[in-house]
C-alpha cells in the first residue's frame, strides 16, 4: 500500500463542526508521544508505587474493619458505608490494578501482586485476595481483554448503548425508565455483571476448543439473571452459575460473615446482633452497587464519547486515539480524592496503558492532557455526577453516542496497518 492511498479517503466524508480536528489531526505524532510517556512512566515505577498501593491497601482494610467492629450493634451508616467502601475499593483499586499487571515488575512479592498470581487459581486465593459476585478469572477475560482491546465497539461487552438496547427502545413512559435504571443501580454486580463476565470466560473457552456458538446465538449480547431465568444460555446453567460464582459469595459474605455476632449477642444477651448484621451488610451492598454504578458505568457513556465499526491493533495508533475519546476522566488530583473515586477517575489514562500503578496515572494525568492539547484531540474530564445524568440519558434512549466518521476510521486503521509493515521491512545498512 502506498501512502497516497491512505489519504485517499480524506475529504471523503463532511465533519460535523465537533468532528473538525480530525481533518487536521497527526496520528504518527501523537502515536510517538503517548508511547514515549507510557515507557517512560512504566520505566520509572517502583518503590514508591509499591509504599502507595500499601497505603491504599491500608485505607481500604480500615473501612472494612470499621464496618465489620460495628455492624452487629445498630444499623447505622458508619457500618453501611464502611463496609460498602471496602467492598468497592478492593475490587475498583487493589484487584483491578493488580490484575492488570500494574505492579507485576515493582513488586518485591511476586508470589502475590502478580496479575498470574493475585485472586486466581483456587478458591482459597480468591476469598482473600478479592471475593466479590463476579470470579476473578471471569473478570479478567470480559474485562482485562475484551473490554479494553474492543473498547466502544460492539464486541465490548461493557458498551452500556448496546447492552441497554432494550431498555433504548421501549416504548414506556420515561418514568418507568427511570424506575428500570434505579434497578441497574442497585444491583447490577449481581444481576449483569456476574453472569455477564462469567459468559466471556465461558465464549473464550468455546473458541479455545474450536466449538461453534449456536446460530440463535449472539456473543456480543449482555447475559443478565434474567436472560437465564427465562431464556437460558448455551453457555453454562443457571445451577452451574449460582454454585460455581453466585453461591459461595451469598454464603460466605452474609451468612457466615457476621457469625461472630450470634455468639457475642448471646453472650450480651442481644439476640438480634447477627440479623443486625445481615441488615447491615445487605445495606452495605445496595450502597456499594451504587456506588460502583456511578463510578464505573459513567467510564465510556455519553453523547460525547465515540464508538467504532471495526477493531483495531492493541497499541497502535488508533487504539490509542480511542482510549483517549471513548474514556473520561473524573475530578481528580489527591489521595482521598482518588480513593472514594476507585481510581477510576484516570480512565483515559488507564485504558492508554493498562498494565501501570495507581501512582503512574496520578502522575500521568496532566502530562496525557499536554498531548491531547498539542494534537487537538478532544479530552474529557467532567465531574462524575454530570456523567452519570449523561449515561442515564445513554440508557433510556434520550441522547446517543456519537459515531466516529467512517472515512477516518478506516484511513487511520490503514496507516496502523502501514506503520506495522514497516516495523516488519528490514533496515538495510550501507557500508
């Protein structure tokens, strides 16, 4: 292919005037500068990303502490949001950066903080590490892989416009809307996400073994509670899911969990400190839904945020350029604010380079917000709030997302596919 026919298309295509700096946008220019700052950031991570992961590790535990010392005495809110904030933070912070790899090569203990290693393997390492509705292992496939290397195209499984398509198009009073939205928000960790994630470990062992999806099938569908309740799926049974995934969490984290408080209520002659303590955790957990809806969900939804035909190469520089407009930051800036935020708030900056700390996005935040200035490239950071009413707005059908022009796309994902034959030309040397 030679370069004229990669700029064949520009032109092609009229820009809407939000779409203008794509006519004038370099793709080689930014691709250097964004994988420039990611070695260099990945280069000088160590032990002060370790001391800060121990600190957050720490403020973590000390939520689930308080919530855990005081849940059996009262329903009260300092045992509701202490636990809900542990539950969040162990899976928005210390799992998901771990899992990623984001402390893989700074990490003394290998044996633990290593994304091959940390919440997988046994059931054992998962109860400790991280044990939550979805399993680690399932996570890892629907999250680590999937969402992040198909990011706003119909193969993301988290791509909130397709998954709610549904919901988009009924034709119901918006208030029901509403009413089906405040559902999501309170219990979507168990309702999609676990039967969800647990699908895409499911399709990726379908396609390791070579075994055909049926044709009534499509794998790019959301799999809720009730897709299996009154549909079913191919890829494993409601049984299999409730014992494998679902079951150990509902027994472990609300019935055993607050066990300690039977005895000691009997021992203060307080026989309802143990119901006390269910109440608190199943509180806790509608509150943690919640909290984890806003912060999560809001990552990639919007009627500024893009979405795209075809995949692309992972790092290339249309992978980078869509983490960039397909993500959104969050306010930001210090520890506590990143910490009630699940450090989720550097969005672009994690989808840019998966495999970093928690400290490394701090760090890389305004230096991502200096390229995308130099390049024209629009970056969004709006309060989380503001982006939930726009992903709202998302899942009743009010506002749509914005499609990335089909010419441009095409012409970037071409010169991606140049600049990789080049890396494959060999150099010739001239004596």
């Amino acid at each position: 292919m030679c370069i004229s026919a990669v700029h064949r298309n520009q032109g092609s295509e009229k820009l809407s005037k939000d779409n203008e700096w794509i006519e004038k946008f370099d793709l080689d220019g930014f691709t250097a500068d964004i994988k420039a700052l990611g070695e260099e950031l990945e280069k000088n991570q160590g032990e002060e990303d370790v001391r800060h992961l121990k600190k957050m590790v720490m403020w973590s535990n000390v939520c689930g502490l308080v919530g855990f010392f005081t849940m059996g005495y009262s329903v009260n809110l300092l045992s509701i949001i202490g636990l809900s904030t542990y539950t969040f933070t162990r899976w928005t912070m210390i799992a998901h950066h771990t899992c990623h790899g984001g402390y893989d090569k700074c990490h003394p203990n290998k044996s633990r903080w290593n994304r091959f290693k940390f919440a997988i393997g046994s059931f054992t390492t998962r109860y400790m590490d991280w044990f939550d509705w979805m399993m680690p292992e399932a996570w890892n496939v629907e999250h680590n892989n999937r969402h992040h290397y198909n990011l706003s195209e119909i193969e993301d499984p988290d791509l909130v416009e397709n998954n709610v398509v549904d919901l988009r198009e009924m034709n119901i009073p918006m208030f029901l809307k509403y009413v089906f939205v405040l559902f999501f928000v309170f219990t979507w960790k168990w309702f999609y996400y676990s039967p969800n994630t647990y699908k895409e470990l499911k399709l990726a062992k379908f396609r390791r073994e070579g075994k055909k999806v049926p044709a009534n099938v499509n794998p790019s569908d959301s799999l809720t509670i009730k897709s299996l309740v009154f549909g079913g799926t191919p890829f494993y049974s409601f049984w299999e899911l409730l014992t494998v995934v679902l079951g150990p969490y509902i027994v472990l984290h609300f019935l055993v969990l607050p066990l300690p408080y039977l005895f000691i209520g009997q021992y203060l002659n307080m026989d309802d400190m143990y119901m006390t303590a269910v109440k608190n955790l199943m509180l806790a957990e509608l509150l943690t839904n919640a909290h984890g809806f806003v912060a999560v969900v809001t990552n990639h939804a919007g009627d500024d945020m893009y979405r795209f035909r075809d995949g692309c190469r992972p790092f290339s520089g249309s992978f980078f350029l869509r983490q960039v407009i397909a993500s959104v930051d969050f306010s930001m800036g210090t520890d506590l604010v990143d910490f009630l935020h699940g450090y989720l708030n550097y969005q672009i900056e994690h989808h840019l380079w998966p495999n970093l700390s928690m400290r490394s996005y701090q760090k890389s935040a305004p230096l991502v917000r200096d390229i995308c200035k130099k390049y024209g490239v629009p970056y969004v950071k709006e309060n989380v709030f503001i982006r939930l009413k726009k992903t709202i707005d998302i899942m009743t059908g009010t506002s749509d997302m914005k499609w990335f022009p089909e010419s441009y796309e095409k012409k970037f994902l071409e010169m991606d596919a140049l600049a990789e034959t080049r890396k494959k030309v060999p150099v010739k040397k001239f004596k």
